[in-house]
C-alpha cells in the first residue's frame, strides 16, 4: 500500500543513512604586480592545522551552493556589496573520495573566482594567514586535502577558457587597452603574444570588445600615440576562438 508523502516524510529517519557533509572550495584567482596570484588560507585548526589550503567551509543548512561560496570569498577577501557581486564566480567540479577529508566523508564543489585588483586578504575565523600566493610558487608548496588537484583543474579551467569566452575582460577595469587584454592573456597562458597578431584576432571577433570612441590620456611607457580604450561586448562565446601558443601548432 502506497503512502502520501507528508506521511512518508514524517516516518523518514536521515540516521538509518551514512553521515556526508557538502563544503565549498574556491579557486580565487587575480593578477597583482603583473602576475597570476591565487588566494591561499594557512589552516588554524586540524585537520593539517598549519598547512595552506584554499578557502573553503561547509555549506550551512539554509544555503545555496552559489551564495556559500560567495560568502566564503568575502570572509577572506574583505569584499562586501557591489564589488563583491562583479566578482564572476562559477562552479568548477565536485571532488568526493572517500579518504580525502580524514574527518567524514565530505564532498566539495569547488567554484572559481576571478577579479582585477583584489585586496589584500584577510584571514578569516578559522584561519592564521591568508594570502596572494603567485601561482609560480605553487610548487614550493603541498596543500592540505586534495588542494592540489583543485588548484590545477582550476588553472587549466582558467586557461582554456581565455580561449573561448571573453573571460579575460573580468581581470580588467571596465574599460581597458588592447595592450593590458594582451597583459592578461599572457600572464594566466604564461607566454608571450605578438602583439600585432593579438591586436588583430581580438579585433576580428564579433563581439569581444568594442570601442569605447575615447583614448589614454598619454602614450605608452615609450611615446607614441595615445592607446585607443575599449570595453567588454555582448558576445558570450568567441568564434573564432583566440587558441594558447601551444594548441595553435596542434590544429594547423
């Protein structure tokens, strides 16, 4: 005999099941000084109390996985109300073995964060440091839990996405030169761009930027004319998509 599910409900027991908790993990990612940092915390508590870990926590009863992180973000950044909201953040993957909290069992779903000019970080309730770590002396360092592997899936997240969406406008101001996109994609790929190439494939795509009709109020660092300012466009996808170094060799 088949039951109405408010009864079903009333009768159902969560403990006749194994205990698993949801925690959010972010991949926070800016550029400071011309380099790509990521927000690293140095745990306070145990577990691997004293190693650097990304910032994360459990996602409270009443919270939705997008707002956790979001919460998250600001705790260790200091961010609040408008400049938070400009930050994109989106889901990364969900990361769920068994042994990788010695806790519990805890599944994570990791988000990634990008933004221009971060400020200095600030650590939160649970933490003793937090800091912009170069991702260049990532090496140097063994994060707690599986951190390591979120870190490069966020990375390579972050790379291949430069290729094909107009992600990189987010680490600028809203306005910004061909030259400091330029700056962007070669500080996140980690190599050096023609710079006329570059110009002319970011020129060539529908909707990728577009002009703002103003200029810089001066030249370059060596003179020359004023550098014509630009602003992110409507488009969502880039077709053609601008492809690393690396993978251009692999599709001629």
């Amino acid at each position: 005999m088949s039951v109405n599910e408010q009864d079903f409900l009333a009768t159902y027991d969560p403990s006749a099941y194994p205990a698993v908790a949801v925690t959010v993990d972010i991949v926070a990612l800016t550029i400071r000084d011309g380099a790509l940092h990521l927000l690293l915390i140095r745990r306070g508590e145990q577990p691997y109390a004293g190693r650097w870990a990304l910032p994360g926590g459990f996602v409270r009863p009443d919270e939705d996985l997008a707002v956790a992180a979001r919460r998250e973000l600001a705790e260790e950044t200091g961010l609040d109300g408008e400049p938070l909201r400009r930050v994109h953040v989106e889901q990364l993957a969900s990361y769920g073995a068994p042994d990788r909290d010695p806790r519990m069992r805890i599944v994570s779903i990791a988000h990634l964060a990008f933004a221009p000019d971060l400020p200095d970080a600030t650590a939160g309730t649970d933490a003793d440091e937090a800091a912009w770590v170069p991702v260049t002396e990532l090496t140097n360092r063994q994060l707690a839990f599986d951190h390591d592997r979120i870190v490069s899936d966020g990375l390579e997240r972050a790379r291949s996405k430069l290729e094909y969406t107009p992600l990189a406008t987010r680490f600028l101001a809203p306005e910004f030169t061909i030259g400091e996109l330029r700056a962007v994609y070669e500080t996140v790929w980690g190599h050096q761009l023609h710079a006329g190439n570059f110009h002319r494939k970011v020129l060539s795509v529908p909707g990728f930027v577009e002009s703002t009709g103003a200029s810089t109020e001066r030249g370059g660092a060596r003179g020359g004319p004023r550098a014509r300012l630009y602003r992110a466009g409507d488009a969502r996808l880039l077709h053609p998509a601008l492809l690393r170094p690396a993978r251009e060799e692999t599709v001629r």
